[in-house]
C-alpha cells in the first residue's frame, strides 16, 4: 500500500528544470483575538441560581386499604430482593391516607453486574440523597399512576460567579438538578421583584435574552444549564438593588 505524500510535498509548489528560485518574503500579521463577548464578559456580573423543589411529587394510586384513588408519598426507604445474581429494587410510598404501602419499581430481575455501583451503594444503604433525586423521576412515575401531583414551592440558592466593576449586564445560570414545575417567568419575576408583563417586554425588545434561546421559554419549566441575560446598561439601581436581588445579598441592598 502506497504511503501518503508528507505535508511539506502537498503544499509545495511543483519544482521544473527550467523554473528560477521562488523568491523568499516574510511578514507579519497582527490579529487581535479580542472578541464582542469576551468584552461583553468583562462588563458582566454573573450568578448562578440552583433551585430545589421542596416536596416532592405525589403519584395517585388505587389505595386497597381507602378502596380508591389516593395521594401516595415517598417514604425514604428501599426494598431490595435477591434472587441468586438478580436483584429487584422498590421505592417504597406510603398512601398519606391510611399509610398502606406501595412499591414503585426502581428495576426488577436486574443482574447485579449490569448495575452502576454507586447506585447498588446507595440502594443497599438507603441514601437519602440518591432516594430524593430518585422521586423526582417523574417518567418513571408516569408509568405506573394514572396522575402525578406536582408542588411548585421552591428552595433557592445564589452563588456569585463573577464580579467586575461598572458592570452592566446581568448573567443567570441555572442550576436545576431534580425537574420542577416552576416556569421561568415566574422565577425571574419573583426573585428580581419584576411583574411578568414588564419582564415579557423587556424579553420582546431584547434586554433579556435566554440561552437556548425559544420564543416562548420564558412560559416554559426551569431547565438545567439555561442562561439568562439582562441588559441593565439604562438601570441606575443595578448596583444596590439588582446586585443584591440577584446574588442573595440583603447587605448589598442597604
């Protein structure tokens, strides 16, 4: 099999008998790498805002104790069942009725090598964080109850990411890592102290701006990694008000 042509012959040009020397030249090129949003960076405080659901979802269940359709809640605990290499899995919730039990397979007749060892741990010492985040698994649930309620009360922390001075743009990242029923509006409005009408104009003139960007996201649940961007170049309060609303800061706001 032939060996391909070194880089240096593919970029040559062809040498002939009768050609002169190519003639040798030298420049240098100035580039500025500086680029619209590494200046934009540089005039942005940036925060990020991780919300958490306080309660969990309910699924509705045909209750055998209430004879009918209840509210069922998680009850923190596992059951497991070992059959020689198999291994079923059950969350278990309990009706916030008569607290008859019900088990909501996690998975059933799952060999024991296909299972992720971080989860086989946390299934075989009931770890609480992994149970919570596990309750949230609204698919899941889906599938096995004719209804699920959601709660839309919310616990939320803020984190600054990045400080500069004269800074007038204002950059959100969300962190949501268990699904919520909260709709981005409502969280932007209550957080920023805006009215939804006037946050719905600001984001049609372009002064708020999401990544990924969806006409009509602002209407849409909290979804992990989105990135908000607001333009307060035109608020002179940002610094004692906005600042302070948006990382959490009551001092800030004094």
């Amino acid at each position: 099999m032939p060996c391909a042509a070194p880089l240096s012959q593919l970029f040559s040009r062809p040498q002939h008998r009768h050609t002169a020397p190519a003639r040798v030249f030298s420049c240098t090129i100035s580039m500025d790498f500086r680029t619209e949003d590494q200046d934009d960076m540089c005039k942005t405080l940036r925060v990020r805002w991780t919300i958490i659901p306080k309660t969990a979802a309910q699924p509705w269940i045909a209750c055998g104790g209430c004879g009918g359709l209840r509210a069922f809640a998680c009850s923190g605990k596992i059951r497991l069942n070992a059959n020689g290499r198999k291994l079923d899995a059950w969350l278990i919730y309990k009706c916030l009725t008569c607290e008859r039990t019900w088990n909501r397979p996690i998975f059933e007749r799952r060999n024991v090598r296909d299972i992720d060892p971080a989860i086989l741990d946390a299934l075989q010492s009931n770890d609480p964080d992994w149970i919570r985040a596990e309750t949230f698994n609204l698919d899941a649930l889906r599938r096995k109850s004719l209804r699920v309620d959601e709660f839309a009360e919310f616990e939320i922390a803020k984190e600054m990411r990045h400080e500069t001075a004269n800074w007038t743009t204002l950059a959100i990242e969300l962190a949501v890592p268990v699904p919520t029923s909260t709709r981005l509006d409502r969280l932007l409005a209550s957080e920023l102290k805006l009215s939804r009408s006037r946050l719905q104009a600001l984001h049609a003139e372009g002064m708020v701006r999401t990544d990924p960007e969806k006409a009509d996201i602002l209407r849409r649940r909290l979804r992990n990694g989105t990135l908000v961007t607001i333009d307060l170049s035109m608020e002179a309060e940002r610094e004692q008000s906005w600042k302070a609303l948006a990382t959490g800061d009551s001092a800030a706001e004094q």
